[in-house]
C-alpha cells in the first residue's frame, strides 16, 4: 500500500495529483476504507495512469517517426527538384544528432518551396518555348501534323535544367531564323503574285488558295505555311502567271497592231482610239514595267478584238471613202505641183475595182498611199523651179500691165492713184529687165533637174524646156521686131526732113488717121494706144514634144500652163501708132514676126 502510494506520490508530486491522493486518503480514513479496498483503487488509478502514459508515449513515437518521413520525403523532393533543375548548391543537410526533426523539417521546407517554385517557372518556360517550336515545326511541316505536345513536356520534366532550357532556346531561334528568311521569301512571292493577279484582272484569293488555304488568312492569329511545298507551290504560280502575262502581252499587242492598221487605213478619229489610249501608252513598256491594275485583264483583250472584228466588217465600205478622200488629196498635191496624177487610180477606175470585188481596197489604198507619197517626194523635188516659174510668170503679168500702162495717154495726170502706178512702173522696168536672166536661169535648172532624174521636166503633162525655148525663141522675136521698128523710125525721120527740104511740108492727110483706126487696135475705153502685133499664124506649141498636144484629164491644170502657152504666144505692143505711120508713108506692111 505504501508502494502504491508512494508511487503515485512520486508521480503527482509537484501537481495537484498529490493533493487529490492527500484529499482521497482523508476521506478514506474518515470513511474507514479497509486497505484492502485502498490498494485495490489505487492499483487502478496506477493502470490507469500507465495506459494514459503508454498513449502518450505512443503518439510521441508516431509523431516522431512521422517527421522523420515528413523530412526524407521532403529532402528526397528536394534532392529529385535538385536534380531535375540542375540545381547542386541550393541545400545542405544539417547534422541530424544536433538539430532537432522539427528544425530539420523547418529548414527544408522553404528551400523544397522555393525548388517547388523554380520547377513550375521552369516547366512554364519549357511550355513556352516547345509551344513556339512545335508552332514552327507545324508550319515549316510538309503535310501541317502538328505532334503531341503533351507527351513531349512530360519527356521534358525529369530534365529541367537551365542545360536543357538552352538547348530548346537555341533550337527555337534557329527555327525562328529559318522561319523569318522563309516568311520573307513566301510574303514576297505572295505580293508577286498578287501584283501579277491584278495586271491579269485574276482573283488573288482562289489563286494562292490552290497552292494553300493558309496563305490568304487575315487575321493576325493564324499561321500561314511556310513549308518547301509552299515555297515550290508559290514559285510554280508565279512561273504561270508570268507566261500568263507574256502570252497576253502578245496576244494585245498583235490585236493593237491590227488596230492600228485598221485605224490608220479607215482614218479612224480620235474618239475610236481614245478607250485603247491607256492600253497602247503601257504596251510599249517591258514586261516588268506593266503593272498598272487590270490592263491585261481577259475583259480588256476581249474588247479589243470586238473591236477588230466590228472595224473589219466596216472595212470594206470605209475604205471605198478613204479611196476617194486620198484620191482628191493625192490630185490635190498634183494640181500644186502641177504634175498629172496616175491615171490607174481615176474615181471612175477605182469606183469599178472595188464594186467588182477584182481588187481589195487595202491594197488599193496602199496604191495611192505610194502614189501621194511619191508625189510629195516629185513636189518638193520641183519646188525650187516651181517658185522660179511663179516669179517669171508674175514678171511677165508685170511686164503686160506696164506695156498697158505706158499706152496710156493720162498716165502722168495727176489723177488720184497717179503715184502709186508710177511706182510701181518703175519696179516693173527693173524687173523686166531681169526676166531673160530668169528664164536662162530657169531653163538650166530644169535641164539639171532632167539629168539628175533623167526624166522631162513635165509641167501640167507637157514638157517646160519646150514651153521655155519657145517663150523665149519669141522673145528674141520679138526684140528684133523692136529694132526693125526703131530702124523703120529713124528711115521716115530721113525721108520726111527730104521731103520736107524739097516740097516743104506738108499735113499728113486724113486718111492716115483712119488707117490707124484699122491698124492700132485701140481700148475700147481709150486708156491705151498701144499697137498690137498681128497674131501669129501657129500655135506657140507647134514644135512641143508630143504630150503638150494631148488632152489631159485633169482639170486642174490650165492655170499656170495657159499662163505659159500666153507667155510663149504673146507679142510686144510697142505702145505708139508710128509703125502704122510708117506702113502709110512707106507703102508697106510690117512683117509679122516668124515662129518656125
């Protein structure tokens, strides 16, 4: 019983446990507990307090086992994160006889926190990073198969390290550079080809659709391929639409050039060729050059050939006018240049050709084109002597009015206008005396222009050097009349001072007077009293070469070659009746001048 006591004692000693069993032991000795009974209770409250000891204990020991687990397991975490990180200096054990578990735990969780940390970041940047390279991979891919991402980060979580993380870093840059240089290289065949869709007018969408859908995405999300077969796809695209453009570039240029034809054969106006403008300005430019939007679009080659087709049909009736437009411009050049038109191209011919079908009127315009052509080239050969005749003729029309005016008696009056004649008598006597020179001048020319081309000279179908040799053939005629004339004067001056010595003188008599009326040839208006030699007996033309006596078709030619026959055929008037004096004293007719 002691023993018992004294155990409990010694057990709740220093506790209220001590003063319980003091208290319980007064009671019992009050009661008058048998100790019997006093042990047997105190036996059972020492079971009892084993057991709650045994308990505690036992819970201490799992306690204690399990933060030596809670520790291994984190060390052993710590150690594995380590090794995945490529971590080796971030942890060091402590010495377990020294630091408690507690301590232990309280030092390695932190550091297994941190580790914890450090993996999700790293597995986030291992995500990152073979998300960008499987994205790549999928659009430098051939056939687009994007792999298992899944399975390749679980590969990559044993190995975290920064090693690691390198080399994925390095890969994604390689294939970002290859993906950039191949970017480039398909952004700039897509803008090739839609530049070459808009000059041919083809839809860009279903072009580039062809070689891949991805290629004609908008949106700043989607990926386009950028694989060899892209590339190759593109490449082969670009190589059509370019023999493409070439092909339509010839073929609008061949339909242009027949337009152009068409155009230039019918004398198209302006407003036909104005819608082509725009087309023909970019033709002329190199391949390369043409890049305006639509020009070589199936609509605008199209259009053009209606338009061949439309002015073929008009061909035939268009051309009979141009015909016709050319054949007066081509007579109208003629009557210019005084030379006769070819007689093949006549109104009258070619209205028979074409309406007979025997000829085709392009040819037949390109006839006359030759022909106006040709008859340019004859008139500005001819146009040096063409100024020369205008002049010796306007000298001769000179000539002819002051031979009027020295016939007129009132010619010194001072009439109104009385100046301006005398001035220009004056100019007329200067030039006068330079028409021989002209016309030696004249008639050398013309025999230089014949040597040179080796051919008559023709003026209105007859030859110039006969008209010119004739002309001035009377010319000499003419002056020699003049000198026979003035010898005639000064005879009847002598016989007149005789007669005059020896009978006296003497009135002349009346009927001299109506001989001159005869003879003289007076204006009817009287401004002139000049005497007018008798007409020649043969034409001015009797030893002209064979084509001045044919008639000529064209009507337009009697101007300046009547102007040359006149010239040729015309005669002196002396301007005063003293031949007719002369004939009536002398009893003889002058002698008409000889043409042979």
């Amino acid at each position: 019983m002691v023993g018992v006591g004294a155990g409990l004692g010694l057990g709740m000693e220093g506790g209220s446990c001590g003063a319980l069993l003091k208290e319980l032991q007064q009671i019992w000795a009050e009661v008058g507990e048998s100790e019997g009974e006093k042990n047997k209770v105190l036996l059972d409250i020492e079971r009892e307090c084993l057991e709650v000891y045994r308990k505690k204990v036992d819970d201490a020991n799992r306690t204690r086992v399990q933060l030596h687990q809670s520790v291994a397991a984190k060390e052993s975490e710590v150690a594995s994160l380590m090794a995945t990180l490529g971590e080796h200096k971030l942890y060091m054990k402590k010495d377990k006889g020294v630091v408690s578990l507690k301590e232990q735990l309280a030092a390695v969780v932190p550091v297994l926190e941190n580790l914890r940390c450090k993996k999700e970041e790293r597995v986030r940047q291992f995500s990152e990073i073979r998300s960008q390279i499987e994205k790549i991979r999928y659009e430098l891919s051939e056939y687009n198969d994007q792999g298992d991402n899944t399975s390749s980060l679980a590969e990559d979580e044993h190995d975290l390290s920064t090693r690691k993380l390198s080399s994925y870093q390095a890969q994604l840059r390689t294939l970002q550079k290859e993906k950039s240089e191949r970017l480039r290289k398909v952004l700039e065949y897509i803008n090739e080809v839609h530049s070459l869709c808009g000059v041919l007018g083809i839809d860009f969408g279903s072009t580039v659709n062809e070689v891949h859908p991805s290629l004609h995405q908008n949106g700043v999300e989607q990926s386009r391929n950028i694989s060899n077969s892209t590339l190759e796809g593109l490449a082969t695209t670009i190589s059509k639409l370019k023999a493409e453009r070439k092909s339509r570039i010839h073929k609008m240029r061949e339909t242009m050039e027949s337009l152009c034809q068409l155009w230039k054969l019918m004398d198209s106006p302006e407003e036909e060729k104005r819608q082509f403008s725009k087309v023909m300005s970019i033709l002329i430019l190199p391949e390369e050059g043409i890049t305006s939007h639509g020009v070589l679009s199936q609509e605008i080659i199209e259009k053009m050939e209606a338009e061949v087709e439309r002015l073929t049909k008009l061909k035939t009736s268009r051309l009979k006018e141009i015909v016709m437009k050319r054949r007066r411009e081509l007579e109208d050049i003629c009557q210019n240049a005084h030379i006769e038109p070819d007689v093949s191209t006549s109104p009258e011919q070619t209205d028979a050709l074409i309406d007979s079908g025997l000829i085709d009127p392009s040819e037949l315009l390109t006839n006359i084109e030759s022909q106006i052509l040709k008859a340019k080239e004859e008139s500005l050969s001819r146009k040096d002597i063409m100024d020369r005749i205008n002049k010796w003729i306007a000298a001769c029309d000179e000539e002819a009015w002051l031979e009027e005016y020295n016939q007129d008696p009132k010619r010194y009056s001072a009439g109104r206008g009385a100046h301006i004649n005398l001035k220009r008598a004056e100019k007329a006597r200067i030039l006068v005396t330079k028409i021989p020179s002209m016309v030696d001048n004249l008639i050398n020319r013309t025999f230089a222009w014949e040597n040179t081309r080796n051919k008559p000279f023709l003026y209105d179908g007859g030859r110039l050097i006969s008209v010119l040799e004739e002309y001035r053939l009377n010319r000499q005629q003419k002056e020699e009349e003049k000198r026979r004339y003035r010898d005639h004067k000064k005879l009847e001056s002598i016989l007149l001072a005789e007669k005059e010595a020896i009978f006296g003188s003497k009135p002349i008599p009346k009927r001299t007077n109506s001989l001159n009326r005869k003879t003289n040839g007076y204006r009817p208006n009287g401004n002139t009293n000049g005497l007018k030699t008798p007409t020649p007996r043969r034409s001015s033309l009797g030893n002209a070469t064979p084509e001045l006596l044919t008639p000529r078709s064209y009507s337009g030619h009697n101007r300046y070659f009547g102007d040359l026959r006149r010239l040729s055929t015309s005669h002196l008037n002396f301007g005063d009746d003293s031949l007719s004096t002369f004939t009536s004293i002398s009893g003889s007719e002058p002698e008409s001048p000889s043409l042979g």
